[in-house]
C-alpha cells in the first residue's frame, strides 16, 4: 500500500472531528431511544403470537424474514449515507421505524381481535414488518458510520463502545416499557411509535450535520464487498456471532413460558426483567471493560466467546427462573464485550472515506445472524425446547476454534 495513501487517509478523518463538542452526546442520546424500539418487542412477540394461535416457527420466521430485509438494505443505507448526509439518513430511519411501527401495530391488533386469523393474519404480518424492515435499517449504519466520522482510529473501540452502551441503556428501558402490557399486550408498541416519532423531531433539531456532509471535496470511497480481506474475519466472525445469538433470543419468550409455565402477560413480565437484567449486564460491560481497558477488537472477542458458551449451557441444562435469568444476564455481559469489538475492528480496517460502507456491512451482519436464528431457533424449540441452546453452544464453540486460525493483522491500529 502507498504510504501517501495512509497520509491523504489521516488527513482526512482529521477533518472529520471539526465537529461541535455535544455532537456525540445528541447522538448517544438518540440511540437510547433506538435501543428502545428494537427491543420493545422481544418480551412481546412470543406470548402475542401464541395468542393468535401462531406456531413458534411462524413467530420466530416474522422476526428471521425482516431481519434478511435489514441484511439487504443496510449497506445501501450506508453508501446512501456517505452521499446524502449521516443525518439525513438517521432521519429516514427513525421516521420510518415510527410509521411502520404504526402499520405493524395494525395488523397485530386485527389479529387479536380475531378479524384476520391463519395464514392471512401471517401473510399480513411478514408484510408489514417487511416495510417496516426496510426504512428502519437506514438509522444504525448511519448512527454507526457517524460516531466514526468523530472518532480518531485510536479512540474509535471506546467510540463503539459508548455508542453500544447508549443502545443497551435503550435496551434496558425497552422491557420495562413492555411491561404495561399487563394493561394492553400493544400499549408499549404504540408507545415506542410515538417515542421513535419524537426523536426524530429531536436529531432534526439538535444533531449538526456530519463534518462528512459538510466536506464538500470528499472523495467517496469504494463500494466494498463482503470478501474484501480487510473485513471478511470481522464479517465472519460477526454473523455466526449473531446467529447464536438470535437463535437463542427469540426463542426464551418461548423457554420462559414453558419451562415456568406462564400465562402471556406473565411471561411478559419475567422475560422483560432478565431482559433488563440482560441489558444492564451488557451496559456494564461497555462502560467499564470496554471503556476503561485499552483491549484490541479480537482480544475482547476471545474473551466474550466462552462467556456466551456458558450462558448457553445454563439455558440448555436449568429450568427455573434464577438460572435461566442469570444465564441471560452473562448473555448480555458478554454480547456488552463482543458487540462494540466487532464494529470498531471492522471500522479500524478500512479508510476514513469507507466508513459509511464499512458502517452499512458490519451493521448487516447482526441482521443476517437474525435471518438464520430465530427461524432456526423456532424448527429446533419445535422439536425439543433444548435443542436452539445446545445447538448455540456448539456454534459458539466453532467460532472460538475458528477466530484462534483467523490472522489478526487486522485490528493492529487499535489502541
């Protein structure tokens, strides 16, 4: 590589953080609410599909279906970012998500009040979250390539990291948001329509423009691939990463359920407190490990991968409520290491003028795992409700063989 290269590169993200100093916390502060929105409907959509006589495979497939869609869309929201704006984008997202939040809220009420049942109501529903799918996928590559543009290469795992930690503290609050569906199974889901609604009121009003966007001789960067050398490991690693993950998390709702024997509102309830637990465990996690230690990208991966091991056992070998609650609380421990790793390593390989792309790739990958594993998840649970944890733990167990082949030349600008 020409070093001139590396030169031209420098200068340009040192351009990238003139930006205003409470730049990153209007952006951290929109995150939580983001945070909210995607977990909101994890407690949810278990019990309300089972109230609608749907099986754990159509449940589980609503979830794998619109997380291809987020696969697809989300490098094109990326490149799209590196040309229209960070913000402009984020704003499609997050309008998006409130508006097809509304349309999907419609069609699970049509089908608790019985007026569209069977294969209908499911056609209806893998719709609607379908176009739901589609817009919202534009907020997090360009949230993602955003905290980059602001962020030096040295400070860029701690930039991840504090952006993980936003979307976690999201990730708390979204279940106990869920927990007024003991007053109505969607109250909360109509409430994160209204909530996701104003923060795009409020990016509008207070995010200034990405130092990116107001550059007007920025050059853009290549398309790039999935294959690209720089990036394959983290996006290998990435997707069977989430795989195991999705494939665990949409199928606890389910777990609980069973293994307590619940009612849906109480399953609402005790899945929304580990859930909480969960997230407060992986808040943690970016706050002080991430935050405080200066750990390369892999070396932090290696030390969340067993983490998530053991998680996965506990699920698979305990049936009451203290152990399948610790079991996702060092769930979310490890996922708080493994997420904000995963996306400054894939960050820290590439140029300053890749970003937006590389944003949009390494956002794609947590969708593709979520393609895979809920419905995966679903086809095993249907079979023996300890089969998606096992089948985890073996996954995870490839992937810790796999990362020790990996060259790790990679992630070598990390601090």
């Amino acid at each position: 590589m020409d070093p001139n290269d590396n030169t031209e590169a420098a200068a340009v993200h040192e351009e990238t953080l003139d930006v205003p100093p409470y730049a990153q916390r209007v952006l951290l502060a929109s995150l939580v609410i983001v945070g909210m929105g995607f977990s909101v409907l994890f407690p949810l959509l278990a019990p309300i599909g089972r109230e609608m006589a749907l099986s754990e495979f159509q449940i589980t497939s609503i979830i794998g279906l619109s997380s291809l869609v987020v696969f697809i869309a989300s490098p094109v929201w990326g490149r799209i970012s590196d040309r229209l704006g960070r913000k402009t984008v984020m704003l499609i997202g997050m309008f998006g998500f409130s508006a097809g939040t509304v349309l999907f809220n419609s069609v699970l009420n049509l089908g608790l009040a019985g007026t569209l049942t069977g294969s209908t109501l499911f056609a209806a529903l893998i719709v609607a979250r379908l176009c739901h799918a589609s817009v919202m996928s534009a907020a997090m590559p360009a949230a993602t390539a955003y905290m980059a543009d602001i962020t030096t290469p040295e400070n860029r795992t701690k930039g991840m990291g504090a952006s993980g930690a936003a979307n976690n503290l999201g990730a708390i609050l979204g279940p106990a948001l869920s927990g007024l569906a003991v007053f109505s199974l969607l109250l909360p889901l109509w409430l994160i329509a209204v909530l996701t609604f104003f923060n795009g009121l409020f990016v509008w009003r207070f995010l200034p423009q990405s130092p990116m966007k107001q550059d007007k001789t920025a050059v853009i960067g290549p398309k790039l691939r999935y294959l690209d050398p720089r990036i394959l490991p983290f996006v290998l690693v990435g997707v069977l990463m989430f795989m195991g993950f999705a494939l665990v998390q949409q199928t606890m709702g389910f777990r609980f359920q069973d293994a307590l024997n619940l009612s849906a509102p109480e399953t609402v309830r005790v899945l929304g407190i580990a859930m909480m637990l969960s997230a407060g465990c992986s808040l943690f996690a970016q706050a002080i490990v991430v935050q405080k230690l200066s750990i390369k990208p892999f070396d932090l991966l290696r030390l969340a991968i067993p983490l998530l091991m053991v998680s996965f056992t506990l699920m698979a070998l305990f049936e009451t409520r203290a152990m399948l609650t610790f079991a996702m609380a060092l769930q979310g421990f490890a996922m708080g290491i493994a997420g904000p790793a995963f996306m400054a390593g894939a960050s820290l390989a590439v140029s300053a003028r890749e970003q937006g792309s590389v944003a949009g790739i390494a956002s794609s990958c947590g969708p593709l795992g979520f393609t895979a594993g809920p419905i995966l998840g679903g086809l095993l649970y249907q079979v023996d409700p300890v089969l998606p944890y096992a089948f985890a733990a073996i996954v995870y167990a490839i992937l810790m063989v796999f990362m020790g082949k990996l060259n790790t030349r990679q992630p070598a600008r990390a601090p």
